[in-house]
C-alpha cells in the first residue's frame, strides 16, 4: 500500500515537473521574442495581427475597453488596439506600422522585471493614446520618452513604483493618469511636461511630495487624492481644480500661487487632512469658487476668507471650532 501511495506521489512530481518546464519554456520564448524583436518578417500589418495568440474584433461598431478588438484605416493598418484579459502582450504589437492608439488591460506584458518593454520606442513616430491598467509594470523604459506625439499616457493599478526622468521629453503629453499605484516620488524632469493640463495621483499611498510640479506652467486639473502629501504645489499658474482630500496637509501656505494667471472659476478640496490654519493668502485665491475644509483641525477662521466676493461654497463641517 505504502509503495502504491510513493508510486502516485512520484507520478504526480514528475507530472508537476513536466507542466512546470513546460510554462517555463513558453515564457521563456515569449521573453526571447521581446529581446529579439524583428519587425522585417512582417510584411504588412495583416502577417503582424496573424501571429497574434488571440483573435481581433474588426467589426465592433463602439469601443469597449472590455473586449479585444482593432480599428483599421483606409490602408488596412491597424490604428487603434484594445487588449483586455489576454493571456500577454505579444511583442509583434510594437511592429504596427501605424498605431495611434493601444489600450492594455488584465493583460500582462511577459518581461524579466515587470518593466514595460522597450519595445514601444518602435511607435515614437505614430502613438498618441497609451494605456495600461490592472496590469503589473512596476516600473517604464527611458525609452517612453521617445515618444514625442504621445497625449495621453494611462497607467493606473499597474503597482508603478518610479516614474523614469525621461518623462519630462513627453512634450505631446496633455493628460497622464497615475491612480493607484505605488509611487513614492515624482521626478523633477515632470516639469519638462509644458502641455501637461490634466494630472491624477490619487492613491498613491506613499506619495509624501510632489514639489516637483511647483512652477508648472500649464498644469490646470490635479488630483492627488489619498496619498501621504505634506504640502500643497506652488506657482501653478493655469491651475483650476485641486483635489487634495485624506493626505498629511497642515497648513496652506502661497495658497494665492494656484492659478493667479486665470480668471476660471477655482475649486479647491482639503478635506480629510490636519490643516490647524488658514493663510490670509487665501483671499488673495483668483476667483475662488468653492473650498472645502472638512474634516480638519481648524480651530479659528481668518477674517480674510470673509472678504472672497467669489467664494459661493465654503465646508467647514468635523473641525476644531
């Protein structure tokens, strides 16, 4: 009996083994073909999208991010690519000849170190819209830079770690979305970003600073929501809505910097934080529209926020009053 049991439990061992080298030796081609990438055997994009391990939808009539479908132009080149809940990435995607949009999502791209491949520098001169959610990349090339026409770059849930200085060379780039990531840092390069207008940090939550962003020019949407941010960015000329809620503030000094160049009607969040004061900058705020306070230390309210002709809505509810 005893030999019988020994007998199954090698059986399965060996089954085990087998299965084992087996993933291995599948991911191990897959990490090949992404080291070894050679887009001259495709001769159109037609041979590209045949040696893909999944099939495409040409024919949907709307986009859904939740299906796997293309769009093609007059030419028959694919322009747009939705991948979502595929096995991985294969790496003939970077060999499109004329892809302006790709969207990745559930869908692992198969590198030694989770980093985004270096691939993508081969749609530089044709990419406009990138995005990559639920999907591990802890961290991007300095490759990304390259990509000088790119507007929107997306990257939530991904578990991104550091964002690469070259970054800052993305001079296309008018919205990025970070949410929910592991970023601790952003790079003083981002200011390099002079089209930047749109910006989303939210959850982050071991984000403690981002005084990089102080001085950029055209930032006018940020969201930083739940994160570990000590203090709020300075000299953002253009900036129209702040969403700082659950961070680490305290206080809120140079207040009046935020988007002193634009007469925009500006809505500030700061709920959920330790603000034990207000700066009498604050009326110095151009055409603040609505602030909120909830849920902080106040304990006083300066005679300043009285004289903001423009402020319609103030929250001051779960303070120290």
């Amino acid at each position: 009996m005893k030999l019988q049991i020994i007998s199954i439990i090698l059986a399965c061992m060996v089954q085990m083994k087998c299965n084992a080298m087996e993933s291995y030796n599948g991911l191990g081609t897959i990490f090949q073909e992404y080291s070894s990438l050679d887009c001259t055997k495709y001769a159109n994009d037609d041979e590209v999208y045949k040696s893909f391990p999944f099939e495409l939808d040409f024919n949907s009539t709307r986009r859904d991010s939740s299906n796997t479908y293309a769009v093609k132009n007059a030419n028959e080149d694919i322009i747009v690519l939705n991948i979502n809940k595929q096995e991985y990435v294969p790496p003939a995607v970077f060999c499109l000849t004329d892809l302006q949009e790709l969207h990745v999502h559930k869908t692992k791209f198969h590198t030694f170190d989770l980093g985004l491949s270096i691939g993508i520098e081969r749609l530089a001169s044709t990419l406009k819209y990138l995005t990559i959610s639920d999907t591990p990349i802890h961290y991007l090339p300095e490759q990304i830079g390259r990509l000088i026409y790119l507007k929107t770059l997306d990257l939530s849930n991904t578990g991104l770690t550091i964002l690469p200085k070259s970054i800052g060379k993305l001079s296309s780039l008018t919205y990025l979305n970070l949410c929910d990531n592991k970023l601790r840092s952003l790079p003083s390069t981002i200011i390099n970003t002079r089209s930047l207008q749109t910006l989303v940090l939210d959850n982050n939550a071991g984000l403690q600073s981002i005084q990089p962003l102080n001085g950029h020019s055209s930032l006018k949407f940020l969201q930083a929501d739940n994160c570990q941010i000590e203090r709020i960015p300075l000299n953002l000329p253009q900036l129209i809505n702040l969403y700082m809620s659950n961070n680490s503030l305290t206080d809120l000094p140079n207040i009046h910097t935020l988007g002193n160049k634009t007469n925009k009607k500006k809505l500030f969040f700061f709920d959920n934080n330790s603000i034990r004061c207000l700066s009498p900058h604050i009326r110095q705020v151009n055409n603040l529209s609505f602030l909120n306070l909830n849920c902080n230390k106040l304990y006083i309210l300066p005679l300043d926020i009285y004289e903001i002709s423009t402020l319609q809505t103030l929250y001051i509810q779960n303070n120290d009053f």
